[in-house]
C-alpha cells in the first residue's frame, strides 16, 4: 500500500496534493479504480458535490470506495466531501455514500459571495484556534450514534465530526497554511 489517495475527479483536490507533500508525504491522485489499490487512506475534496458524484459513477469508484471505507480505510471528506460521506443530506441530490452517520445541509451558508473565513476552536489539534475557510460550506444538522463532534461554529452547528475512520469538515483546510488537520488523518492513517 502506498500513501494517501485524493480523489481527483473535480474540486480542489491539486490543494490537498500541494499540502500532503509539503509535508513530506507521497500523494495519489485518484482517477480510477485502479488507483484505489496503491493507497492507504482517502480525502475526498471540496468542488461540486454533485459532480463529483456523478464522476465517481461514471469511472466505476463508488462501490470500491463504499466498499474499502467500510473494510476500515481511514477517509476524510472536506466540504463536498463531507456531503457525499454523510448519510443523508436535506437536499434530494446527490445520493450520499452512507458512511458516516450525520445528516448533512448543502450551501448552509448562501453562495459563493457568502463564502468567509473564522478561526474556531477543534481540541483534538490543540490550544490554538484554526483558521477555517467556508466556500459554499455545507453544515451538519444531525450526528447520529457513534459520531464525534470535532468543532462548532459560535451558533454552535457542528462544522466537523468523525466516527471510526470516517473524519469530515464543513470547511478547507488544504486552502491554509495550517497543516494541523492533515496531520490529525495522517494520524488516523498510521493509526496512532
């Protein structure tokens, strides 16, 4: 198994590659399901979720990832990410994987001139707050059980969460310096 696989079918997935080998990690991008075999661990990026859907059915991913996420590979989806993960969402498209028990609100916080950026506190990466970029972010309406909260805007929605190997953030942290989130999955990765 080689290093950690970024789904690159649409969305900023070129982000999490930059990010992942500046930190010295080997990154794959992910176009087929051929690819799915030299990884260890999986990030779904931000982009159009419904796109990224329909691209994931187009290229034959989605059952093999349903598959190797639920056989334990560690997957962490950001923003459209954390919609095609979720198990359910409000709107009627597209048709989540059902892997991680959340229910999930598309664009919860307008469009893309309502894009911002906060600093918020996430416990599980320290002290120090980390500055989190929303662009069209989804939200999490509902955690099921078994499902950890991770961090809360100040209205107190939940904006990341994880259950198992399953890890999901609102916002992009590939668009920050702050390495802090990548480091946490390549933890989960490890297993450490």
């Amino acid at each position: 198994m080689g290093g950690i696989g970024v789904l690159a079918l649409q969305g900023d997935f070129a982000e999490h590659v930059k990010l992942l080998e500046a930190m010295g990690m080997q990154a794959t991008e992910v176009r087929l399901p051929g690819d799915l075999r030299d990884i260890q661990s999986l990030i779904i990026p931000g982009g159009e979720s419904t796109t990224i859907a329909h691209l994931m059915d187009v290229f034959n991913l989605t059952e093999d990832i349903k598959r190797l996420v639920r056989e334990g590979m560690p997957t962490w989806g950001t923003c459209a990410g954390m919609i095609l993960l979720a198990n359910e969402i409000t709107e009627d498209r597209p048709k989540p994987l059902g892997l991680i028990n959340i229910c999930v609100q598309r664009n919860a916080f307008g469009r893309q001139v309502d894009s911002f950026e906060t600093d918020v506190s996430v416990p599980v990466l320290g002290a120090e707050a980390f500055p989190a970029v929303f662009i069209r972010a989804p939200v999490i309406e509902e955690i099921g059980p078994g499902v950890k909260s991770l961090a809360y805007l100040d209205d107190h929605r939940v904006i990341a969460a994880q259950q198992g190997n399953v890890l999901v953030t609102a916002f992009h942290p590939e668009l920050t310096k702050d390495q802090r989130f990548h480091s946490y999955f390549l933890s989960m990765s490890s297993g450490s």
